[in-house]
C-alpha cells in the first residue's frame, strides 16, 4: 500500500520526540524489508570510511601535486603568514590610538593613525582577495592534475579491476573523494594556517599586556573545545544518515527513470511513489536532524563565548577604573584586549571545523592513493616488443583460463586459424565465448598455454601494439556521446569526412546515415536513443572497418530487427570480414554457414568443430543448437 499524501505520519518529522532515533531504525529496517523497495541499500556493505586520521605522509603527498605550482604556492604561504598578522595588528593600533593620540587631545596624531589604519585595512582587503584567488587556483589546478593522473590509471588497468569494482565507487574517486582534497589543499591548509597565526599573535599581545587576565581566560577554552566537538560528532551522526537516506534516494530515482517502460508495463506507478514518497519523508527527518543539531549546539557555543567575552568586559573594566593594583588597565588596553579575546576565542571553533574537513580529505586520499598505487594483476613484460604488421594467422594451444582461482573457465583450448578465415564460437551462454575472444584482445592473460598471432607469443608483444591492428564489434554496440562521425572516426581522430562517408559507402549503408536529420553531424544522446538497433549496429561496423584491423572480434547483437535490416547488415558484415580474420561470438544462423570454422563450446571446453554443414552431418551437440536456432525462429516468425 502507497503513503498516503495527506497521512499525518507523512509530516511525522516536523514533530519532536525523544524516540527519533529509534524510529529511524525502524523505518529503515522497513523499508528494506518492504515489498515495495525497488533499491535495496546496505549501508554496511555500501558504505565506505568517510574520515580518517591525519597522517603527515598523506599531506605530504597531496602537496606534491602543488610542486608545478610552487610560485604561486610560496606567495600564497606569505600572503597567509601576512592574513594572520593583521587582525591582532590592527586591534593592536586601536589600542595605541586611544591611549596615544586620543589620550593626549592630539588631533594631528589621530589624523596620522587614522591614516595608518585605514592603510592597513586596505592592505587587509588585498591580501584577502588575493589569497582567495590564489588558493582556489592552487586547489583547483592540484584537483585537475589528481583527475588527470586518476583517469590515466583506470585506462590502463585490465579488464578484471572493472569486473569487480563498483562503478559507482569508480566515480566517487574522481569526484567526491577529489575534491575533498581539493577542499583541503584550497581552504583547509591556509585557514587553519591563518587562524593559528591570528591566535597565536592575539595570545602574545594579551600576555605582554596583561598576562594575568590573560591566564584567567585560558581556563574556559576547554571547555569551548569540548562543546565544539560534541557538536560536531552530533552533526556527522546526522550527516551520515541523511548521506545514506540520500544514496537511497538517488539511486531509486535513477533505477525508476531507467526502468520506466517495465514500471509502467507492470502498472507498478503508485506502489514506486508511494515507496519514494517514504523515502523522501525519512530524508527529509533527517535534513531536520541536522538542522536540529545545528540549532542546539551553535547558539550554545556562542554562548559560551560570549559569556566568556562579558567576563572579560567586567574584569578588564573593572580593572581600567582602578588607577593601581594588580588588575589596572589603561582604556585603549581594554579596547584592544576585547578585540584580542575575540581574535584568540573565535579560531577555536574555525579550526574545530577545519580539522573536520581534513580527516574527511584524509578518507578521500587514502582512497584515490590505493587506486593510484593499485598494482594490476598483469602488465606487458618488460621486454615487449610491438607487434609486427600482422597476415592475422592465431593460434590457441592448450589455454585455459581462471578468473577465479580453482574455478576453470577455459579448459584446454586448442586450435588454429589461418589468415582471412572467419570463426564462429557457438555455445550455450557461460560456455566460454567471450572469454575466448578477451583473451584474444589480451585484456586477460591466459593462466595456463600459448596464444600468438603470426606465431607472437602474445605475452611478448605489447597489448597497443597489438590492439592497433584488432577491431572490435561489441554486442551493445556501443556508442560515446558526440556526433556519428566522432563515433565512428574513434579509432582513427584523424579521418576526415570524407574517408568516413567513403567507409560507409564501403559497406553499403551511406543512405542509411544519411536518412538522418542531420546525418553524419547526428548527436548521439544517452543509450543512443536516436538511433535503431540497426543503426547502431552499422555505425560500430563502420567504426570497425575505418580502424582497417587485420583481426576483427564481433559479438553479434541478439535483439531482434527487422528482415530488410538484417539482409543490409549482413551485407555489411561482409565487407567488414572480407579478408580479415575474424572471431564471431555467433547468435545467427547465417553468420555461421558462412564461418570457416564452427567451434561448439560447453563448459569452458570446445566438445565440436568443423563447418556448418560437417556439424549437422554428425549429429551432435551443434546439431541439437542447430535445431534450437531453427525452432526459435519459427516462433518468432
């Protein structure tokens, strides 16, 4: 049953009460247990550290990123020293203002120390604006050389890191983890840096002035200290559950919108609102909680700053009316030790704060550094060399291969095919196909046996090198954002238009792209939905055949088109393959009575080969897939 809209429970957390907590739980645990959940979230698994402590070989490695940018960064170090020193300095000048000039009735010298001090203000506001600028460029120039650095390393790890990394933890590397870094090196470095130097030079100037009033105020910082960190471990308990309400709220809204048709196909509409709607009301208590948070603890803290100030008004006041004794104060010391006080008391909160966002830049560079430091499983050996221009003669002999240890997939795969012919790689799924064809395009190594090309140990040739001389067709046909001709100029950016249009006039499927719109300048949206299977599918063949490999990989696509465009396609799939050797992950019949070689895997082993028309005479267990195709076809003719 749906939340009803107009339920008093909806605004349940609007109203106070001492259970909150414990009806948070509760309604968690409901909705993951809730027939109605469409995403179920696991906060144990899901969740990673989001703090961790300071650790001076991280920060030291951070600011290695800042070494190209070390002018820029030394003068935003002495713009900080110079920030730290002008609040105290200018409290100080007010001090000597009224006890000098003011003091003496001299107009003269007030005009010059007005003069000085507006001097110093301006001074102040250009220090602060370039130290603003300066940082944020420092921050952003350090976040874009980590992303950089970051994208490079995901391109060159193997296909068994994506296999077994969530995507999602991919992204948070590039972004959220980043720039907390980017917020530490930008903001937290300089201010904790400048509100140390302001309290550092506030505590020397009080001591110097008075040191005994001075030594009364440094019993209540801490008990500021201790109330600053008690509100902030309460607001990051409630960060940390509108975080994961909010994780749950993202990730329902983008498994309904890309499910959208199987939602509606189910009529299942009012159960996935009412279900989003308790989603929201549980974010939503939870954005109050840290509001609530906030609400408490923030007065309180002023609070006990500014009874502390009111102490030190009485005291130091006190002690400017008394002409002698212990406590005596002239009226310009009382001015600028009230100033000082606010200097000294107001960092502690700031710094609090900042040390909070540090350990949470912490959590993000250990994460992004484990990623940078991540040894892949295999590299090129040392000694590679480049692949020769390749005739495109493989070999498989005896390979088996294991994504997991002691969990075959691959078991004694031998055979041999000679240049220009085409393999077909029948099976049931999970037998073994596209295992073979990614250890082919070397984005695995082979645990056990020999693949070569030419009679290249690929263990001795560089993965470039030989992937520059391989096409692939994949079965989602793939396509990046940005126009058809960027798609299919991908392998080759340097290709003009014309080549590209020639490419597809190759295959006999210009007027296809040209039908379009907008032809080949047609953006390609999110999931190419644009474009027709079919479409696509030529696109990827023209992007294939533009590459002009030696050795072409096709994982056919298995969604249904319609007859004429499948006739156009399979036109073009010949002119792809003519004299290439070519690995066809088959899913039509027609594809494969044209195969040279049929190799019929079951369970990671080949149990068949030879033609089409050889296997169906034996009777095997092509025949019975054969049958299988035949009958599926009928059923859906």
């Amino acid at each position: 049953m749906s939340a009803d809209p107009k339920s008093p429970r909806r605004f349940g957390w609007l109203r106070g009460g001492a259970d909150r907590a414990a009806r948070h739980a509760r309604e968690t645990a409901h909705l993951d247990t809730s027939r109605e959940a469409i995403t179920y979230y696991r906060p144990v698994d899901d969740r990673e550290d989001d703090r961790a402590p300071l650790s001076a070989a991280l920060i030291r490695r951070i600011f290695t990123y800042s070494r190209p940018y070390r002018r820029r960064r030394n003068w935003l170090f002495a713009l900080t020293l110079a920030r730290g020193l002008q609040l105290p300095a200018l409290a100080w000048m007010i001090g000597r203002i009224i006890n000098g000039p003011i003091a003496a009735r001299d107009l003269t010298g007030i005009y010059a120390w007005a003069s000085a001090y507006l001097g110093m203000v301006l001074f102040m506001v250009l220090t602060l604006h370039l130290r603003q600028l300066y940082a944020l460029e420092l921050g952003e120039a350090v976040a874009h050389d980590m992303r950089a650095e970051l994208f490079r390393k995901l391109n060159s790890l193997p296909m068994s890191f994506f296999n077994r990394t969530k995507f999602g933890r991919i992204i948070s590397r590039m972004t959220s983890d980043i720039d907390n870094v980017r917020v530490a090196v930008q903001d937290v470095a300089f201010v904790v840096t400048i509100q140390a130097v302001q309290m550092t030079v506030a505590a020397g100037l009080m001591a110097w002035y008075n040191w005994k009033l001075f030594s009364l105020m440094l019993t209540l910082v801490p008990v500021i200290w201790v109330v600053n960190e008690r509100y902030r471990g309460e607001v990051t308990r409630q960060l940390r559950r509108m975080q994961e309400t909010w994780s749950r709220l993202t990730s329902t809204l983008a498994e309904s919108v890309g499910g959208i048709r199987v939602t509606q196909a189910f009529v299942r509409q009012e159960v996935n609102a009412g279900f989003f709607r308790k989603l929201v009301d549980l974010h939503g208590e939870n954005n109050v909680g840290v509001a609530r948070a906030s609400a408490v603890f923030i007065p309180l803290l002023q609070l006990k700053s500014q009874l502390f100030l009111a102490a030190t008004a009485f005291l130091s006041g006190y002690g400017a009316l008394r002409w002698q004794g212990w406590m005596h104060m002239d009226p310009g010391d009382l001015v600028m030790f009230f100033f000082l006080a606010n200097f000294f008391f107001d960092p502690v909160q700031v710094i609090g704060n900042q040390y909070s966002q540090a350990m949470s830049a912490m959590a993000g560079a250990e994460r992004f550094f484990r990623l940078i430091d991540l040894k892949p499983e295999w590299t090129d050996a040392p000694d590679a060399r480049p692949l020769p221009p390749a005739h495109g003669r493989v070999e498989f002999a005896g390979v088996g291969f294991e994504y997991t240890a002691d969990r075959p997939v691959l078991t004694d795969i031998s055979f041999v095919v000679e240049p220009g012919q085409t393999v077909a790689l029948v099976g049931h799924t999970g037998s073994g196909k596209t295992t073979i064809v990614s250890l082919l395009q070397k984005f695995y190594l082979p645990t056990q046996g020999r693949i070569s090309v030419d009679g290249w140990d690929l263990n001795t040739v560089t993965s470039a090198s030989l992937h520059a001389q391989m096409g692939s067709v994949q079965q989602n046909n793939f396509l990046f954002a940005g126009s058809l001709a960027d798609n299919i100029r991908f392998a080759r950016p340097g290709a003009s238009d014309d080549q590209v249009r020639d490419t597809l006039r190759a295959l006999d499927c210009l007027d296809l792209v040209e039908a379009l719109p907008e032809g080949l300048a047609t953006q390609v949206g999110e999931k190419s939905a644009a474009l027709s299977l079919g479409q696509r599918q030529v696109i990827c063949f023209a992007r294939a055949l533009l590459a002009d490999p030696r050795i072409v990989v096709l994982d056919e696509a298995t969604s249904a088109i319609d007859t004429v465009t499948e006739s156009r396609l399979q036109r073009a799939l010949e002119i792809l393959l003519r004299g290439r050797t070519a690995f066809v992950v088959a899913h039509r019949l027609s594809t494969i009575r044209k195969a040279d070689l049929v190799l019929v895997l079951d369970q990671g082993r080949i149990v068949e080969r030879g033609t089409h028309a050889s296997l169906l005479r034996g009777g095997g267990v092509y025949a019975r897939l054969h049958a299988e195709f035949v009958r599926g076809g009928q059923k859906r003719g």
